[in-house]
C-alpha cells in the first residue's frame, strides 16, 4: 500500500485485499413463553405518574378509568 499519491479535488483508488478475520462476538436469544393464569379473570393496569398528573384538577380519581387499556 506504498507509494500511493493522494491530491485535492481528485479520486483516489487504492487496491486492496480483506480477509475475513476470526469470530469475535456471539448473542444467544433464549425466548420464553409469558406465565398466564388461567384460573384468574382479574385485569390490572397501572397508571404512571406523569398520566396521573396530566389530569385536570378538580376532576375525580374515576377519569383514569378512561385511561386504562382493558
């Protein structure tokens, strides 16, 4: 890779030649399938505390109802 002119305002080609190197990284995915319970019917949801503070003064704790998803 000696000897190579490099100018202002032109295209340089420079020829070379990679090679693959060794491994150096590998990720293991282990997925599991979510625990339901299908012995409960109960829907919960929670509300966070910048949703909470979003709500106009004055109103009722029931308007979060409108917020949860069920």
């Amino acid at each position: 890779m000696a000897n190579n002119l490099v100018e202002t305002e032109k295209t340089t080609d420079v020829p070379l030649t990679l090679r693959v190197g060794g491994q150096a990284e590998s990720v293991n995915v282990v997925g599991q399938s979510p625990i339901v319970d299908m012995t409960n019917t109960t829907v919960n949801t929670r509300v966070r505390q910048e949703e909470f503070e979003r709500l106009p003064v004055g109103r009722n704790y029931q308007t979060l109802v409108g917020l949860t998803q069920a």
